[in-house]
C-alpha cells in the first residue's frame, strides 16, 4: 500500500537507526522512512546497533525488543548508561502488548512503543513527535548554556566594575585629596610627580572603559574597521616610544629588530595600534624588573606572502592551563603583572577578534619559567 508523505522537507537528514533480527522489518521500515524524507541505517541485533552507534549517532531509534543474543530491553539499557548516546530517544517496536513488557521499556528508558503490525500513519507522527520533543530540549539546553554564558560574563563585568574600577579610581581620589589638602607643602615638582600618577591612573581606568565598550560593540556586530595601506615598521617604531616611559619605569629594555624596511598591510591603522600595544603592555606588566622584551618583524620562510610580528619577553612563561585560557574574555592567569598593574582579561580576546576581522593570524607560544613569545601575522599587500 502506498504511503502519504509526512513534511518531507523537514523530515531531511534526520536520522533514524532501525535495530530489527527480520530482514523483511527492516526493508519495510527503511523503505517506508526513506520515502518519507529521512535518512537510515539498520541493524539485524543488537551488538552490532551497539558498534554502529559507536560511528555514527542517529537522531532517534526504533528497537526490536525479541532479538537474539541480546534483546530490545538489554540494548536500551547499555545505550542509556553511555553519556554519548544516554539521550538519543528510543521507541521500541514489539508484538508484545502486555502491560508488564510495555512497562520495562519504559523502565529501562525508551520514550514510546508501537506495536506489530505496523500502523504507518501513526508510526511516522511517532517518530515525527519524538524527533521534534528531542529538538525542543536540545534548544533548551543550549539555551540553558548560553545563560550560563552570560551569567558568568556579567559576573566578569560587575567584577571589573567592582576591583579592576574601583582600585584606580580610589588611586586617583587619594592624590587628588593629598594635593588639595597640601598644596602650600608641595614643591612644583611632588605636584607634577602626583599628576603623573594621576594621570596615569586614569588612563589605566579608561582603557578598562575602552575594552568593556570594544568588547559590547564586537558581540553586537558594530564594530567597523577603515582599511589603509599600513607601513609596518613606522607603527611599531612609534608604539615603542610611547611605551619606553613605562618599560623604564620597570628598568626594562625594549629591542627592536625590523627585518621588513617598506613592507605594507592592507588594515585598519588604528586598531593595529590598538593590537600592538596591548601585545608590547602585556609584555611589560608580566616581565620582571631589569629583563629586557624583543620585538622582531619578518617575512617567514614558509609564508613569503606575509609578514609576522613577534614580542617576546623574559617573564614567567605560561602554564598549559594558561595556554588554554589564551585569548578568551575575562580570563584570569596564574601568571601575574610584576609590578601591581592592572589586568582585567579582556585585551587579549579583544586582540584576536581584531586580528581574524582584518585577515590576519593571532597565537602565542611559551614554556613555563621561560618566557612567552606572541605572534601576529598579515599578508603583505
């Protein structure tokens, strides 16, 4: 008898997994699944469904409960004691129908049963409600995770607002207060010297401000980048200077080796600048005092097309657990800033999104108690 097709298009790369001991079962079952938009694999006992499943997951299986060897009831019960296949809904087939049998399916963990002879209408709005009932949940669950997600980032956030914030802003009160109160008793330069930290401060504070918003524009898609033709050399020779003040302040050397006079980017200048001071800062806040960072650029042999930036420092390196925290939004190290600075962790994540925006590679290498070395690669226009 022919069947009527049930919203075949949805029905699409659904997979259904029939587990059947008779060959004419499991030729009716394919036949009539198939014609009905899903896709199918079979097999006649149950260590064989066992070492299939071990391949290929199906979104939902039909399951003989008499086989030899190992019936309907056993297999079920091994496929719901596996964390990979523990969800996958299981609807017995059976020409048992009495109450106690139907019962245990149920207590060994399939969600339905329909019975031989086959009713085709009703075997299909089965198999079409079960399939929908698993992908509600899965939705939900993937929901549930992506809350958790965002509980743990606002976390991070009020985290920041709460120590990374409040910290310099308390730095910045304290020397405002103590120029009010003394200002006949400071010389020019106790004046000038507590204004430096101040300003420093707030420049601490703001940057703070400029990731959290960086970050919020970049999850919502309004972060635009203005493509230049980028000389190289140029940037990194005038980040350097920017951050010699700081890196003298720790007694740190700052080595540049420029091995690619002329060599042009196709970016946005103002975030490779934004990308290469926070690679040189991160450098100077984890390396100790009186060790010196090294900066390099040059065309890789295995890469002639492009161009690569590398900063590395003398500092504690990094543990496999650091590695793996790399480049996510607020990730805390076990390494630390040498000298109380500031670090919320979000400038790296930060710097990996604006790297893959422009094209470009971002990764980092380190052992502990060695160093750790950052790259950043861009082709060559």
């Amino acid at each position: 008898m022919k069947t009527k097709s049930i919203n075949k298009s949805e029905n699409q790369k659904k997979l259904i997994f029939v587990v059947d001991d008779q060959e004419e079962n499991l030729e009716f079952l394919g036949s009539l699944l198939r014609h009905n938009g899903y896709n199918v694999m079979v097999a006649s006992d149950g260590m064989e469904a066992i070492e299939l499943m071990h391949k290929k997951l199906p979104d939902l299986i039909l399951l003989d409960i008499m086989m030899p060897k190992m019936d309907g009831y056993e297999v079920c019960e091994k496929l719901k004691a596996n964390n990979i296949t523990k969800d996958i809904p299981v609807i017995f087939i059976t020409a048992k129908i009495e109450t106690e049998d139907i019962v245990k399916g149920f207590q060994v963990g399939g969600i339905d049963y329909v019975t031989k002879p086959f009713k085709h209408k009703e075997l299909l709005m089965r198999i079409k409600t079960q399939i929908e009932l698993k992908t509600s949940k899965d939705l939900i669950l993937q929901q549930n995770d992506k809350l958790v997600l965002l509980n743990k980032e606002k976390n991070g956030f009020l985290r920041i607002a709460a120590h990374d914030l409040k910290n310099p802003l308390f730095t910045i009160k304290g020397f405002a207060q103590l120029i009010n109160q003394k200002f006949k008793e400071l010389s020019p330069l106790e004046i000038k010297e507590y204004s430096n930290y101040i300003t420093d401060t707030a420049d601490q504070s703001l940057q703070i401000i400029i990731n959290l918003l960086d970050i919020n524009k970049i999850e919502e898609g309004q972060l635009k980048l203005s493509y230049d033709d980028i000389k190289l050399d140029e940037v990194i020779s005038k980040i350097i200077d920017t951050y010699n003040l700081k890196a003298k302040a720790k007694e740190i050397d700052l080595v540049y080796e420029n091995r690619t006079n002329n060599t042009f980017i196709k970016a946005d200048g103002g975030k490779i600048v934004q990308v290469l001071s926070e690679l040189i800062s991160n450098a100077i806040k984890f390396s100790p005092f009186k060790k010196s960072i090294y900066l390099s650029t040059y065309i890789p042999s295995e890469k002639k097309n492009c161009v690569r930036v590398e900063v590395k420092d003398e500092g504690p390196g990094l543990t496999s657990d650091d590695m793996s925290k790399l480049f996510t939004k607020f990730s805390k190290l076990s390494a630390q800033p040498t000298g109380d600075e500031n670090s919320t962790g979000l400038g790296l994540s930060i710097v990996k999104y604006l790297v893959e925006a422009m094209g470009g590679k971002v990764w980092a290498e380190s052992a502990e108690g060695l160093g750790a070395s950052f790259f950043v690669e861009f082709k060559i226009k």
